[in-house]
C-alpha cells in the first residue's frame, strides 16, 4: 500500500476511546476530571506512539498480488485473512477519493465480485497506481492473457452527458421530501410550543428537524455534483463528487433492473434544450438493480429523452414503453387498493417485462426477459374475493418487481407467459464478460 496508509490506521486506538467517552459522557468526564496535567501528557506520549505503531504494523503486514487467475489480498496483525478473488468474477472495479485522499494524491480501490455481500477494498494505492490496477484487473476480467493485460491500459470513454451543477440544484429544490422535512421542521415546534410554551423543548425539536432537511438535499448535492456518464468497451463509467470523488462502472450484461423515478414536480419541468418526448418530456431520476454490485444511481436527474437514450446503451435493444402502453388493473381492484390503484399499470414488450406504481412519485421498473430468475402469481384472500392476482417476478440481483392487481385469469396467463419468454431470452442473451464484442 501506499506509505500514508499508516496513517488512515492508526487513528483506530484513538477512536475506540472516543467511542467509549461517548458512549459514557459522565464516567468520562469524571475519569478526566481525576488526572492532573502530569498524568494526561504521560498518557498522550503513550497513545500517540501506540497509535502509530499500529497504523505502521498494519500498513507491514498488508498485501496485494495479482496472480494469472486471482487477486489475493492478504491483511491481518494478529488474526490473518487472505482473500482470493478470482478475477473472472470481477463485475465492477471502482476508484474513489476521499477529499483528504485528493488532497495527498492516492485512492481507493472497491471491487464488486459475484457472490458477495461487501466490496473487498485496497486502500491506499498511487492514484496512478489505482488507476493502472484497475485497467489490468479489468483487461484480465476481460480474457487478456497476463503478459499482455498491463500493457492494455485503462478503455478509451466517449462522454455520454454532464448534469450541470445548477440543474442538480434546482431537482434538490423540486423534490418532495425535501418539503415534507422543511414543513415537518415549520409544523412540530409550531405545536409542540402550543402544547408546552418551553422554548427549549421547541428549539430541542425544530434544530434537528431543519438541520435533517437541510443535511439530506446538501449531501446529496455534494455526492451528486458535477455526474458525468462515459461509454467505454468495460460499461459505463460514472464520474461524481465535489468532495470525495468517486469512478464507477456500471458493469455491462449485470444489470437486472432499470427504474425511471418521476417525482411530481419534476414532470413539467423543461430544460432549455429538453423537447417534447413520447413519454411527456419532464425530469426523470434512473436508478439501477446490479447484480454482484452495489451501484444503484445511473442518473441523478436528467431530461427524460436523454434518460432514455442512456438507457438503451445500458440494456441494447430495449426501448422505454410510451406510457400509453401501460394498462391499468381493472377498476374492481379499488376496493382493494382505493386511488392507488389509478398508479399501477403493466406492460410486456418483446425485450422487457416492465411495471408501474405510485401517484405522486411514479417510478417505471424495467426488467428484461434474461434477467428473469423466477416468477410467481401471489393472492391474499380479499384479492381471491375480487379475481384479483400480483404477478412478481424476480431477478439475479435478489430484487422482486411486481404487477400488481391484475384480473386473476390475465395473471395465470401472464405467469406462463412469461416462464417462456424468460427462458428463450436467457438462451439468445450475450455473454456477462467485460470488453464483450
């Protein structure tokens, strides 16, 4: 690892008694109100050293090696773990930098492997050095023979779209639960002051309320801004971050599901250069189920025709259904789902199995017929009652999209249906490999 590793480590000891003063602020105080000056810089010339010697012990007895069939990542001072991954179950190898990382020159190597839960990481590497890894894990990912994939460099990219910074901002403003908070904040303390008159209990209450609304739109500016979308023979690559900055691949032929989120006061909203789509133009969010990774934002927000061009290169061949294609449950599914109902709607196209829910924020999830791992007809009693039926289908990435509250006999066939059309698309579907021809 690179030689400040050590010191991203060696703040464990410091933080387990950080961890203990907060979980036990009176004990603390008092254990510190017993130590003179004497006693606290003897404490200090103690913990320092110690802290030190553990970041650089644990730093030593960390390494990495890339072998003709696996990356082994060997760590451990005390108790040792080597991780073997083998490098045909790569499925996303991603460079991120913390703001410090930036400031220093290194970054952090995440890699997304089928069949497990957590990333495992390399962190910290040269940021040149992470960045030439990368290429080569992903190159052998790819099938390049070993002495021919270091000298394969990272894919060349073609820059697919930019969200400006002033349009990230103005999405954050439009977005309902950013209100929700903000009226929370206005309407608690409102009648918490009502019921009480104790100015502390209202400030007590109204300062995290605003404080949450605030912290949830800046964060997500701040993990948001400057979403840049690259296409590269290895996926699509997707850039972001004012402070920590991060590089990530959307992992081609791994994506199981596309969602194409409209929250309600981003439908008529026009961008300068945003036409008239077939599906009624508006701002759309585009989230991602991937299989063996943990990315899920594809688009922060985007005009929806340029959403949609985007998503043909993440699922070729599919095109988003026009929302007139959708059909609704029948009109008996009201006494089951009261209004809510009017936001469901189905459709099954050639390439995908594609469903709709929600009033005020609809969200379109596309499923492709290959990515079909299973699918089942479900109903509760009230719904046998009504020949009503969910259809639920599920994929690689251990999600379910379901069509809800269609006519029991329409499900039945829909179930059969679509067992077939599952099959045949897992025998026509390319290859899940990086670099794919």
């Amino acid at each position: 690892m690179h030689p400040v590793t050590p010191l991203r480590r060696a703040w464990a000891p410091v933080a387990v008694l950080v961890g203990w003063a907060a979980h036990d602020p009176d004990g603390a105080q008092r254990q510190l109100t017993r130590l003179t000056t004497t006693t606290l810089l003897i404490g200090l010339a103690v913990l320092l050293p110690a802290a030190a010697l553990y970041g650089f012990l644990t730093w030593w007895f960390t390494h990495f090696a890339v072998t003709d069939t696996e990356l082994r990542i060997r760590t451990g001072l005390l108790f040792r773990r080597t991780a073997h991954i083998r490098l045909e179950r790569i499925q996303a190898v991603d460079v991120t930098q913390p703001l410090l990382a930036r400031v220093v020159g290194v970054a952090k190597l995440k890699l997304d492997v089928i069949g497990t839960g957590k990333k495992d990481e390399l962190a910290f590497l040269g940021a040149g050095e992470a960045r030439a890894l990368r290429a080569e894990l992903l190159a052998r990912a790819a099938g390049f023979a070993p002495e021919t994939a270091h000298e394969v460099g990272e894919a060349p990219s073609t820059r697919l779209l930019r969200v400006p910074p002033g349009v990230l901002a103005v999405s954050l403003l439009l977005t309902g639960a950013t209100w929700g908070m903000l009226a929370a904040a206005v309407a608690v303390p409102a009648l918490l002051w009502m019921a009480t008159h104790n100015l502390w209990t209202v400030l007590a209450t109204a300062l995290p309320l605003a404080g949450a609304a605030g912290a949830r739109s800046v964060g997500r500016f701040v993990a948001d801004y400057d979403w840049t979308v690259a296409e590269s023979p290895d996926g699509l690559r997707l850039d972001h971050g004012l402070l920590d900055r991060a590089h990530e691949t959307v992992p081609p032929g791994r994506v199981q599901t596309v969602r194409i989120i409209e929250p309600l006061l981003w439908r008529r909203w026009r961008s300068p250069r945003s036409g008239g789509a077939e599906n009624g133009g508006g701002w759309v969010r585009v989230e991602l189920d991937v299989a063996g990774s943990s990315n899920s934002v594809l688009l922060p927000v985007a005009p929806r025709e340029i959403a949609e061009s985007v998503i043909a290169r993440v699922l070729p061949g599919v095109t988003v259904p026009p929302r007139s294609s959708l059909s609704r449950p029948p009109r008996r599914a009201g006494w089951c789902r009261p209004l809510w109902w009017r936001g469901y709607g189905l459709t099954v196209t050639d390439a995908v199995f594609a469903t709709r829910h929600g009033l005020l924020r609809r969200s379109l999830a596309l499923v492709p017929h290959a990515k079909v791992q299973s699918v089942r007809l479900t109903q509760g009693p009230w719904q046998r009652a009504r020949g009503l039926a969910h259809v639920r289908v599920d994929t690689g990435a251990n999600k379910t999209v379901t069509a809800r509250l269609r006519d029991a006999g329409e499900a039945a066939e829909l179930l059969r249906a679509q067992a077939e059309r599952s099959r045949t698309g897992r025998r026509d579907a390319r290859p899940d490999r990086w670099m794919a021809p």
